[in-house]
C-alpha cells in the first residue's frame, strides 16, 4: 500500500492582543511553547511550534498582538507580526466571542488585503466560545463574513479545545503537498535560551501589575549543562528604572524569589532535568532602544524605526 503523500505548511495566526493566539498554539502542539497571560501584549516575536495532523505537519507561527503601535518596540512587534502573516500557507484570524467586531479587528481587516501573499487562504476563528450563548455566535460570525470574504469560519475555545480538532483537520488539508520539514519529535523553532527566558517573563509578568511587566525584558545570559544532568541557567531581568528594580525584587527580595521558583519548576518540566536558575534585576533606562535586547528578543530593530 502507498503511503499518504505528506504534506507540510505554515500557518500563521493573527489577531488582537489577547485572543487566545498563544493558547492555541500550545494546544495544537500540544506543549506550552509560547507564554500566556490574561494581560495584552504578552508575545513579543514570533513563536513556531510544530504539530502533526494524519500526514501533515503544521508548523504554526504564533504572532504578536496587532494593535496601534506607539513605542518602537511595539511597531517592531506589529512589523513581526505582518511578516509571520505574510510568510505563512495559511492565516487563521483569531478574535474573541466576547469582544465581537471591534475597532481592533476592523482595522486588522483592512490592513489584510494589502498585507496577504496573493491567493493566501484567510480562515475567521472565534475564539473563546465557552464565554457566550450560541445564538450570538452565529450572528457574529454572519456580520464577519459580511465583513470579509473568508476562506472558513471555526468557532472554537483554544482554552477548551472545543472546534480546535476541526480546524486542524481543515489546515492539514490546506497547506501543500510535500516533505516534512521538521523531525517529527521537534515541537518547537525557538532556541532553549529564549523559551527558558520567556517563562520567567509569564511569571514576572503574572506575579507584577499595572505598566511594569510592558517595560521589562528578560534574557538567558549563560547556560552550563552538567555533569549530573541539571542546568545552571543565569538571567538577567533588565528594567528601565531604580523604582522598578525595588518593584521586581520586592520585600528582601521575595518577589523574584517566587518569580524564580515558579519559573525554575516550569524550566524543569519543559526540560526533563533539574535546573538551578540564578535572576539578577538590572537597570537599563535604554533597553526598549538597544538593538542588542531587540535581537535576542527575535526582533528586527530597524522595523521599530518610525
Ligand atoms: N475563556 C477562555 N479564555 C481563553 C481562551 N483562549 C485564551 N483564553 C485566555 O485569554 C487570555 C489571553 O490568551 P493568550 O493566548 O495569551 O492571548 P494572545 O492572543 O496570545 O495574546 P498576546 O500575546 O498578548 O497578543 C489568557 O488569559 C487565556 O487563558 C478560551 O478559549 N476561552
Ligand atoms: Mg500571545
């Protein structure tokens, strides 16, 4: 008996800050490859996790929140974005149940044409139905379509998993015919040192409120393996003012103590060893102006030019 032909593709997912993008990426692949929190422009850069349907590998590229961008970093997030969108076989829409038709999403659709590669399927996925009625659903997802002329419309919970198997059944089929282009064990693009730093941004992030987690960063500044199977991983948690550096440590330094330790017991379940995580509080009133953080960031600091 032959083979199912493989098949392999990229499929980008945009939308709104907070949609449930990251979400559903880890839940396509099965694995928390990309951070997640309840707070706005939570993904910085793009994030690739692979997952397979039948004979397709779907490789999905998890983008920043599009949103108006002010900042440098943030037009270098919304740049980022575009060009996940651009580069992908397929581009699935997220937008939230809740939230309907906003501003937000009318102004990502009218960017859309002139961004998409020509003949690039456009897929609507509204997000987090287990928060609405379904007879709402359905009228908004009428007023989308009205709206843009989709390639096809999921109504799912990234959270849940409700429609989420629909959808991927869709995409297998989509993206073209030919060789997987990652090992079948990969999960995701992204070095080590960037996941190990993006977990212990959730948790500062989680742990922090108001403006503070935006004017952060976080990078993995060396990595020892050892002998005994641990890691030793040292980061540094650059902010942009003394205050904040008293705000992250907190109290004698509990703060990043509990930041530390959630982040150290993620690092170890992603890993599979132990690890032993060292966080030291910098302050770098330029960061969000220093091509160095952009690039270990996974961004391009020339697309923050105004
Ligand atoms: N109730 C419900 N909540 C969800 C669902 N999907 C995501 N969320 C929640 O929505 C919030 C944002 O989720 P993220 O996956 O971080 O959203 P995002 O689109 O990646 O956000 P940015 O990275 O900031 O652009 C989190 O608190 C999620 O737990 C869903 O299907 N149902
Ligand atoms: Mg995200």
């Amino acid at each position: 008996m032959a083979e199912a032909e493989t098949r392999a593709g990229f499929v980008a997912l945009i939308g709104e800050p907070n949609a449930g993008k990251s979400t559903l990426l880890n839940r396509m692949v099965g694995a928390k490859v990309s951070i997640v929190t309840h707070k706005v422009q939570t993904t910085r850069a793009r994030v690739r996790g692979v997952a397979m349907a039948d004979a397709s590998q779907l490789i999905f590229v998890d983008t920043p929140g599009l949103f108006q961008p002010k900042r440098r970093l943030d037009r270098a997030m919304v740049a980022a974005a575009w060009t996940g969108a651009a580069d992908a076989d397929v581009v699935v829409l997220l937008i939230e149940a809740t939230q309907g038709l906003t501003a937000g999403v009318e102004a990502i659709l009218a960017a859309l044409d002139e961004k998409r590669a020509a003949g690039q399927p456009v897929l609507l996925a509204i997000n987090k139905i287990d928060r609405v009625q379904a007879e709402n659903l359905l009228a908004l997802s009428q007023k989308m379509n009205d709206r843009y002329d989709f390639d096809g419309t999921f109504m799912i919970s990234a959270e849940k998993g409700h429609g989420v198997e629909d959808l991927r059944k869709d995409l297998a089929a989509r993206v073209p015919a030919g060789p997987w282009l990652y090992p079948e064990d990969q999960i995701a693009d992204l070095p080590l040192r960037t996941i190990a730093a993006e977990i212990t941004r959730e948790k500062l992030t989680l742990r922090l409120h108001q403006e503070l987690p935006y004017q952060l960063t976080v990078e993995t500044e060396n990595w020892e393996d050892r002998p005994d199977g641990s890691a030793r991983i040292d980061q540094i948690i650059y902010v942009v003012r003394d205050g904040h550096k008293g705000i992250v440590l907190g109290k004698k330094g509990e703060t990043t103590k509990a930041v530390g330790q959630a982040a150290r017991a993620e690092m170890e379940e992603f890993l599979g060893h132990r690890v032993h995580l060292f966080l030291q509080v910098k302050v770098r009133p330029n960061w969000q102006e220093d091509s160095e953080r952009f690039d270990a960031m996974g961004l391009d600091f020339k697309d923050g030019n105004a």
